[in-house]
C-alpha cells in the first residue's frame, strides 16, 4: 500500500487554522482582552426572513408522506437552477439551467473540478491567492506556475506570452487581495486561454459586492469566454451561506476540449460522486433570489460595504497603502513600518486585540500585507479601526 506522497508538499497546517491556534492562545494567555476578529471571510449577519421562511416550509415538507423529498437530481433542483439562471439574466448574462450544477459550495466544487483533468497539466496561479487553488493542485501533483500580482500593477496580473499554461485560475474580485479586472483585462485572459486551448477557473464568490458597472460580474460578459471558462459561485458571501451550505457551478456547453464534453464529464462525476445539496437548503437558497430575499440581502451586503468604507476611510487618514474595499469585502493594506506578514500579525494582536490575516499565507508576493475583512459586525469594525486610529495615527 502506498500513501499519496504530494501530501508532504503541503504546508502542515491550513493557515486559517493557524491563525485561529494563535487567537486561542492570545486569549487564553489574556482572557480580559477584547478580541476584533477580522480575519477570517465568515459572515456575521443571519441569514435574511426570506430564505429561513422556506427552509421552515421545506423543513414541514419533509415530515409529510405526501411532500417528502428524497434524492434530489444531481444538477440540483430545477427550481433552484431556474431561479439561479435567472439571476444571471438581471446583470445581463445568459446561462442555460442545464448549465448551472448547484453544490456545497465553491471551495468544493474547486477542488472536485480538477477530477476532469490530467495531472500533467500545467497549472497557472496568482500570487497571491486563496490557498486552495495551490494545495488541491499540490494534492494531484500537478506543475504550478504563478503570475505574480504586486502593488506595481494593482495586484491584477495579465497574461505573459512566455508562459504556457492548460489551467488557469482567476477570482475576481480577488481573495484576499480585493481587486477586480475590468472588461478589457478580463478580455486579454480569455484571448490569451482560448488562443492555447487552457481553461479558465473563474471563482465568482464576491461579484455581489461590486458595486462599479464598469467591471463584470460574470466572465461570461466576455465574448468568448464559454468556449474556455468555467464559472464558480457561492451563496457563503451573497446570501449568509457560510454556515448553511450551498453554492453552484456553470460548466458551459461550448467548453470542450480533446473532442469531449467538459459539461458532460462534471454531470458524470458529479452523478458517481455526489448526492446533491438537501432539498431545505436549496428552497432556501432559490428564495435568496426571489425579489424579497434580493432586497433583504441588498440590505445585509450594504452593512458589509459600508464596514469595507470605513476600513478604507481609516486607511486614507493613516496614509496606508492598500487596494479593494470598494467592490469587495477584502481590503489589503501593505504592513507599516515594513513589518513582515506574521511580525504585524502579532504586533497588533498584542496592541489592539485586532486579528486579520498575514498576506505571506497567501504566497511569497503577500509578504508585507495585511488583509482585513468586512464581514465582522459593525461594531468589531469600528472599535478596531479606533485602536488603528491610536496605534498607527
């Protein structure tokens, strides 16, 4: 018997779970000391009147013979993918039902997606990045390569001609760096995958939070781009799903590549390998995107852009370089005093109580960042941006 040896690859710990040990040691060390979590992209906010109304409903349904529900289809509900089309269609952008595969949740279906793959393929990442897209791919054995994101070109890497890559990933708005492509640059990435036959891996967790019509929410806005990309979304960061479950992935039926049906290939391995999201969770989310639950979720995303403000707004007084905050709720601001990531991160969890996280766990171009996130409730924001205000003013 032989182990999967790409594991001793990785780094020993997720480095949310890294973070979260030194949070439980400060407090147990200072157990009088007020902690402002802002680190880790949970909500905070509860999920809206709408979708937990229909979850209650669905709930009913399955204690009743008559409106149980068993297995589900392995697409998801066709009143889930109806509902999920339709919102597509509200900003301009025309995605099949039969497209879309409703799942757990993108972090998932990023993961599982590379099963349709070869593991020598080469595999193009920012740097830095949300440290799943390179562990599932360490994981596989893959070769990695990165584009390097710095404060010199707004941490939004375009494409090298020097560089052949088969898979490519692209999440914008950026975690943890909050910058978001525009229509052009997005454009360069889809002339650029489909002149070398490589597909995008598009994570569209946060296209909600922008705010600004010039940038696209979708990479379907971009002529092209369903003969090379695959798209993946969450309900974690729209619709307060972080701890409830349920995202979704549109595999275009355009997209093929060596005479085969990507499309086809996600519906035969997700059928083997997953039994679909529960029937209350997937009301609950296709209520997220009734009219109602639109205007109570508008009513939660604000709260999270206006903390993003007032981060910046502190930023701006304090004369601290960062980018984001304006269409995402990640602001990524460069350590002062050139402090490394980690040397910060302990420096203003013993000043202030405040806890973001160190960008060098994001990749070697991190280091000597710092991301925030506005999704803790408002007053975290404003008490940690107060300690701010006195350490750094």
């Amino acid at each position: 018997m032989k182990v999967n040896k790409n594991y001793a690859a990785l780094e020993k710990s997720y480095l949310f779970s890294e973070i979260a040990g030194k949070v439980r040691e400060f407090s147990a060390k200072y157990p009088d000391r007020k902690v402002y979590k802002m680190g880790i992209g949970d909500v905070t906010l509860p999920l809206v009147p709408a979708v937990t109304q229909a979850m209650l409903s669905a709930a009913e349904e399955q204690g009743n013979a008559k409106t149980f529900h068993g297995y589900g289809p392995e697409q998801g509900y066709a009143f889930l993918r109806d509902a999920i089309s339709s919102y597509y269609r509200s900003f301009g952008v025309s995605v099949d039902s039969d497209e879309i595969f409703v799942s757990d949740g993108a972090k998932s279906d990023l993961g599982n997606i590379l099963d349709l793959f070869d593991a020598d393929n080469t595999v193009l990442i920012p740097d830095p990045v949300y440290p799943v897209y390179v562990d599932t791919n360490r994981m596989a054995g893959r070769k990695i390569i990165f584009a390097d994101a710095l404060e010199s070109n707004g941490f939004l890497p375009m494409p090298d001609e020097r560089q052949e890559a088969d898979i490519i990933y692209i999440c914008s708005p950026n975690n943890p760096t909050g910058a978001a492509y525009d229509r052009p640059q997005l454009a360069n990435w889809v002339q650029y995958a489909n002149k070398r036959g490589a597909v995008i891996l598009y994570d569209a967790a946060y296209e909600s939070f922008i705010g600004d019509p010039s940038l696209p929410r979708s990479i379907y806005e971009i002529e092209g781009a369903k003969e090379c990309a695959i798209e993946f979304c969450s309900f974690s960061k729209t619709a307060g799903f972080t701890g409830t479950r349920c995202g979704y992935t549109v595999v275009p039926f355009a997209l093929k590549r060596e005479a085969m049906s990507l499309h086809d290939m996600w519906l035969r391995r997700q059928s083997t390998k997953f039994n679909g999201v529960s029937y209350v969770v997937q009301k609950g989310a296709a209520a997220a995107f009734s009219a109602e639950g639109l205007r109570q979720i508008a009513e939660n995303i604000s709260v999270y852009r206006e903390n993003a403000r007032l981060i910046c707004a502190t930023l701006d007084r304090l004369k601290i370089w960062y980018t984001g905050g304006q269409n995402s709720p990640y602001v990524w601001m460069k350590c002062p005093d050139r402090r490394d990531s980690f040397t910060f991160f302990d420096f203003l969890l013993q000043e202030t109580g405040v806890v973001g996280t160190p960008g060098s766990g994001f990749g070697k171009n991190g280091e000597g960042f710092f991301r925030l996130t506005a999704f803790s409730d408002r007053d975290t924001v404003s008490a940690a941006m107060a300690e701010f205000q006195r350490l750094f003013a």
